[in-house]
C-alpha cells in the first residue's frame, strides 16, 4: 500500500472519529433518569420530602445504599491523563474522550453506569486522597491511564484505604486477558507453564502486572527475563530503577534481549515497535508463543515472524490481526461481578477465575452473535484463535458468575448470592433479551424430548442453532441438507457438532426413505393434480415439502421452515400435507419484545384480510400462546376505528369478531374496536370509552389486516429495537412454523423450544 494511500485512509479514519464523537450531540454519554417524573407526587418522592426517607435508611445503616441508590451499580472512571494510550502525558482534559469511551464500554457490555472523572494532579498520593474521598458515590474505582510508577502508588493507597474495589485496568486488565491468552496458547503448543521460559519487554505497569500474572499461574520466578529500554534487568542496575522491575532482575552477565531470547517459549512485548527481530524469532524454542502487544505497531509484525517460524503462536493489541489482546474482555464482567456480591476488594482468587473464565470460553463452541459481528474471521479454537471476541455475548454470564463464586469464596462478598444458577440466568437475559421470557417456554420443552425438522439444514444460522439445541435443551434436531455441505460448515463455523453422531440428516440427494416420502407425498396430493413424477421431483428439491411429510409419518414431531424464501410459498406446503384433520392456521403471532415488555401482534403474515371469524381465532389462538410465556393475555382488536365511531369494512370485521368472542366464555380479557394508542394507553382509553372492560395496556394487538400487523412488527423492530420471537404459526397443533428470513441463531433457538412444547402444555 502507498504512502499517498496510507495517508488517505488516516485522513479519513480521522475524520470519522471526530464526526462520531461530534454528531449529533458532543460526547458519548448522557444522564438519564431510571424512575418518572412527570407530576407533583414523583416530584415529592424524587426528592423533597420523600428522599429524605431514603436518607435516613442509608443513615440506619449504610448497606441501604445499594439498595435505594445507583452506588452498587456505578464505576469511577478515574485519570490525570499522565500515560493515554500511546499518546503519553496529554493531560486530563484531553483524556476525557478515552474515559467516557471506557465508561460507554461498561455500560454496552456490562451494563454497568460509569461516572468518567478527570482530575489534574500529578502527584501520586494527593491523587489517591482525591480517589478515596470519592467512596460514598461509587461501589467501585477503576483506575485508567496513569503512569509508572506512580500508578503503582496510587492503587496501593486506594487499595488500602477503600472499602470497595479498587482496579487499574492497565496492570490487571492486561494480565487477566494475557493470562487467559497464554494459558490457551501454551494449551495450544503443548507445554506447561512451570517448564516455560518467558521473555519480556517493558517494564511499565501493565508488563509488571502480567509477569505477576504469570507467576501465579506457575511460572517460575527464575524463568522470567525482563528487558526495558536499558536492556536487561539485572541485580545491581541502577539505571531507571524501581522495586517493581527489581522483582525480576537476574543474577547474570547477560545484558540485552538478544542475550537471553535464546530458546524463549514465550515473548511478551509491551513496549514499542520492531524491539523483536525476525532472526531473534528464529532462536526461540520450538512452536514459540509472541505476544506482540505494542500500539498501533507490535514489537514484530505477525507476518515478518511467521516467515522465519511458520507455527509460530502470535496476539498482537491490534483488531486486523486474529488474537486481539484487548481489556474489554475482562473489565467489565470483573466489575460486574464484584459489584453483584458487594466485594470489597478484586482479589487473585476473582482475577484467576476471571482468567479461566475467558479461556474456556474461546475453547467452547464460538457463539452465532459472536460470529456475526466478525464475519469472514475463522473463530475455531487453535492458534488464531485464543481468546474469544468482545462481542461474544457469553462473556457476561460465564467471566461475571466465576468472579463472583470467587469472591464469595474467597470471603470479600458483603452481599454472597444465594443461588448462582440463578444470578448466572439472571445476566444471561441482561444479554439476551429474550432468554428471561423464553424461560417458561424452555422448561415446558424439558419435559419432552422431541424431534424437531429443519427444513433448511445447510443454513450456518440453522446448524449454529443445533448446536444450541443439543446444549440447551432434550430435543433432537434434524436437518434435511447435503451430509457433505453440513459437515463443511460446521468445520467452518468452529461447532463441534457433526451429522450422524450429534444429529439425524435427510440427505434429499440420496436419502433410503425416498421412494417411501414421494410416495406419502403423492398419496396426499393426488387428487390435487399431482402426478408420481411431480411427487419424486418434490421430494427431491422441496425441503419444506420433505419435512412436512416427515412430521405427517409420525418420523418428526415439529418442523420449522422459511430461513429463505417467502412465507406464504412455505405455508402452502404446510397446509397441504399437514392440513389434515381438522388443522388449518388461525394466523402467525409475531412477540416483539420491547424495552417496556412485551408485545404480541397478529395476524403478521397468514390471512391478507382476515374475516371475523379468523379475527376471533387469531385472539384466542394469541391469548393460549401468551400464557405460555406465564403471562397473563390482555388482547385488543385494533383498527382505524374506534369503539363504533366509523362504519367502515374495516370496522364491521372488528365488530363481529368481538360479538363471536362474546357469544362463548373465555378466559381471557378482550376489548375493540380500537386505535392501537387507546390499547396501549388505558388512561386515554377509559377517556374515549369510560367503563371499558380491559384493565391496563394491552400486550395482543389483534389487527384487521396483515399489513398493518406486519408493518408494526417491523417498525417496532427497525427503529423500536424490538427483539422478535416468532413468527409462531398458531392453529396447526404446534407441528410446523415458518420462521422470517431475517432470524438468528438464538431466534432459531426459541423457535425450537417453542416447537418443542408438548401441545398438552398449551392446549
């Protein structure tokens, strides 16, 4: 790439940097309020007179203030600005945009509030008196960006003098996450850390705290060979001293990295570009661990070391290189979990297991969300693949659980959980936003191990599902799909799954039922125009077709459809071979769940214009599905009309189908016809039509056409941030659904618990 090249991709990298932090508002945090405020009685207990009862519970005793306050749920960010990424001394003022970059990071990926504090002063001890007087606002301290060896001073003065967690992220965080990395690296390479030789350049804070790391995890003081900008530390050095380097002084004549890289098992670089050369690679043990952690330029490019030795095991601190180093992956789940059990300090016990947290994750299946935030990158376990991505949206429930049963065992909890199955659950739905929801749903489907069809079986979406399917849950998938196509994806997509042993596949190419499924097909459909060839043509191409007969012949007993193509193309298959007995679909039931709770809508796809009858259906169908969810169902019908006020088509529909509702008892409050603001808003409800017989905001909108169902459903889910389970085909015995083209793996997965679900547990 050329100078003139370089430069215009900085130029623009530039400028979008500084539009982001610009528009549409300056920074990247605001405040926001998490109780309302909108007359005088949430004023008077927001504040004057009601807070001083919160006051004096806090008085009483000081523990109350995780309870009536955010102090058990806010992070410092504090910094003087005196060693800013690898800008330096810029000054705390000008580190304010990396402070509320650290604090957004909490709260995306943790959701931990963060106060970013910038504080000029130079002087290690006023600083940490400045740090401990902030005690009663925050239930923690995470120190950033503050030089050696005055960081060094800093925490152990906080660390004393404070009673909640004090943590420098640039020491600790650096080790956690190299320590997680070298553990999977030397697991990789086949060695053990008590019989490795590490060598290290930098003697900064985080270089200091990693080899402390790496002592506790079993290497050998006498294996450690630090080296900084004066070559190497050796007993009787004076020269730019301090009792943290004098740790790890060698008694030796050998005086610089090219002195003692000689059978080197790992390097670990925190210091600056090109200190390794390629030759010195080359004169390390065999299959040698380089972490190369320099910004933005590592001690040695990947490239130029792999050259010289091509199984060479590298990370580097950058994210175009596969093995990013990067302190997101600790900070916030330490914290989050510290903060849940009320530590009082991050101790070796919660910084270990927040190690090994991190490394069984990356040596697990790589999750589908993961996956989908770094498409293209191969995110199978093995040596470009050490430690999992920050997006990996496990971290949270597994890295968060293992520190806080650390800290309760370790005795610095103040508040120790009584159950982690359910603190571990309970985070788990902080993530996905569906699982606290789906919860009913998944222990319905314990219950019964059923075999549930997918139709489209080579679909990484699907097989990622699977392999949840077999983690989660009794229920055996099978996938209809080529043996060879799905093994390959697998591979691929890093699961450990494989056709024939984890799970059954229907091979359309050259399956033994073949001539026994045209023959189903053609038994069902002859009367209908299909001749034999037609039937063998189907059953060779068409995989919704083969799974439908799969569930006719009793072989599946659920199948789920449509990762690709058009609903209704997929419906039609449903309905001819499973439209027997008395089955045909009332309508698809879309649960968008909202920031508020959830919301059900129907019909989103089955009957364009559905008659009052199928009205009716669809709201009883819906309200036999939300109990499902442990909900209680408060449907309204919703159209352009409201309560008799227009005689329109539209209106009449809404009309007669409340009147066959009213004409049997149900068990389940309705209400229509209706604007969908009166449904959702009961006190201008009961203002257009006082004595209504709904009580509070409706969770089913029922809509008089598929348009206006589908169109809310993706609007709520586009600009409302709406999170869809479904679409749920009701009326058809829970033995088919057609799922949306634009479904994830976790959807998939619901989708799959949904269909698991005896028919017995919702009628």
């Amino acid at each position: 790439m050329s100078t003139e090249t370089n430069k215009n991709a900085r130029d623009t990298l530039r400028q979008a940097a500084l539009t982001y932090h610009e528009v549409p508002r300056p920074g990247k945090l605001e405040i926001r309020a998490t109780k309302p405020l909108a007359n005088g009685r949430d004023l008077s207990l927001a504040y004057s007179p009601g807070v001083a009862e919160a006051c004096l519970e806090i008085k009483d005793d000081p523990a109350n203030a995780s309870r009536y306050t955010a102090r058990g749920n806010l992070v410092a960010v504090v910094s003087n600005g005196s060693a800013v990424l690898g800008l330096g001394n810029i000054g705390a003022l000008a580190s304010k945009p990396v402070m509320e970059g650290k604090a957004v990071l909490f709260k995306k990926f943790a959701g931990i509030d963060c106060f970013d504090i910038e504080v000029n002063e130079s002087d290690p001890e006023k600083l940490a008196d400045i740090v401990c007087a902030l005690e009663p606002t925050f239930g923690a301290i995470n120190l950033e960006d503050i030089k050696a060896p005055d960081c060094f001073v800093v925490e152990k003065l906080c660390r004393e003098r404070m009673n909640i967690p004090v943590f420098h992220d640039d020491q600790h965080g650096t080790a956690i996450v190299v320590g997680a990395a070298a553990t999977n690296a030397l697991h990789v390479a086949g060695k053990e850390f008590g019989d490795i030789k590490v060598v290290s350049t930098g003697g900064g804070a985080a270089g200091i705290a990693c080899l402390n790391m790496l002592l506790k995890l079993g290497v050998k003081r006498e294996n450690v060979w630090l080296c900084d900008i004066h070559g190497l530390v050796y007993e009787g050095r004076a020269e730019d001293m301090n009792p943290q380097k004098a740790a790890f002084a060698q008694a030796t004549d050998l005086r610089t990295l090219d002195d003692v890289i000689e059978g080197a098992d790992l390097f670990l670089g925190l210091s600056g570009p090109g200190v390794l050369k390629p030759e010195q690679v080359g004169r390390m043990a065999s299959r040698p661990v380089i972490f190369a952690l320099a910004n933005p330029t590592p001690e040695i490019m990947p490239d130029e070391a792999r050259a010289v030795v091509p199984d060479a095991i590298i990370a580097t601190g950058r994210s175009d290189f596969p093995n990013q180093v990067n302190n997101v992956l600790c900070f916030p789940f330490i914290f989050r979990g510290a903060l849940d059990v009320g530590a009082t300090e991050i101790n070796d016990e919660m910084e270990l297991a927040c190690i090994e947290g991190i490394a069984a994750l990356a040596r697990a299946t790589t999750s589908a969300e993961a996956a989908a935030a770094y498409q293209g990158e191969q995110l199978t376990f093995g040596a470009d693949y050490l430690i999992p991505k920050p997006f990996d949206p496990r971290l949270s429930a597994t890295v968060s659980t293992a520190v806080a049963k650390a800290a309760m065992e370790s005795g610095v909890a103040t508040r120790p959980l009584e159950d982690l199955n359910a603190y571990r659950e309970k985070l788990k739905s902080s993530v996905f936003k569906s699982a606290l929801l789906m919860r009913p749903v998944f222990e319905a489907a314990r219950t019964a191990s059923r075999r549930i069809v997918f139709a489209e079986g080579e679909d990484e979406r699907v097989l990622r599902a699977a392999q949840a399917i077999l983690d989660e849950t009794t229920e055996q998938p099978i996938l209809i799909g080529r043996p060879e196509v799905i093994e390959a994806r697998c591979e691929r997509a890093g699961l450990k799954i494989r056709p024939g042993v984890d799970f059954t596949i229907v091979n359309p190419e050259n399956d033994p039922r073949y001539r026994d499924y045209w023959g189903t097909y053609h038994d069902l459909m002859a009367r209908k125009g299909v001749t034999p060839d037609l039937a063998r043509a189907v059953m060779r191409t068409n995989t919704t077709a083969i799974g439908a007969v799969m569930v006719h012949r009793e072989e599946a007993d659920s199948l789920i459809c449509g990762t690709f193509g058009e609903y209704r193309w997929h419906l039609n298959y449903v309905q001819q071979v499973l439209g027997q007995g008395g089955l045909h679909p009332h309508g698809a039931l879309s649960l968008m769940i909202l920031e508020d709770g959830p919301l059900f809508l129907a019909d989103t796809h089955v009957h364009s214009n559905p008659t009052a009858e199928q009205l009716a259906k669809a709201a009883i169908g819906a309200a036999r599905h939300v109990k499902r969810f442990g909900l209680v169902p408060n449907v309204a019908l919703c159209g352009r009309s409201q309560f008799g006020n227009q005689e329109t088509e539209t209106a009449q529909r809404l009309r007669d189908a409340i009147a066959i509702l009213d004409s049997a008892p149900r068990d389940f409050c309705y209400e229509g016809e209706m604007n969908v603001d009166s449904a959702l808003d009961p006190v201008l409800r009961e203002r257009v039509f006082p004595g209504n017989r709904m009580q509070g905001a409706a969770n089913v909108l029922i809509f008089a056409h598929a348009d206006a169902a589908s169109g809310v459903r993706n609007i709520l889910k586009m600009k409302g941030g709406g999170l869809e389970v479904g679409p749920i085909l009701m009326g058809m015995g829970n033995r088919a659904h057609i799922v949306s083209q634009s479904i994830t793996p976790r959807g998939l997965l619901n989708m799959a618990a949904i269909a698991g679900t005896p028919v017995a547990h919702y009628g």
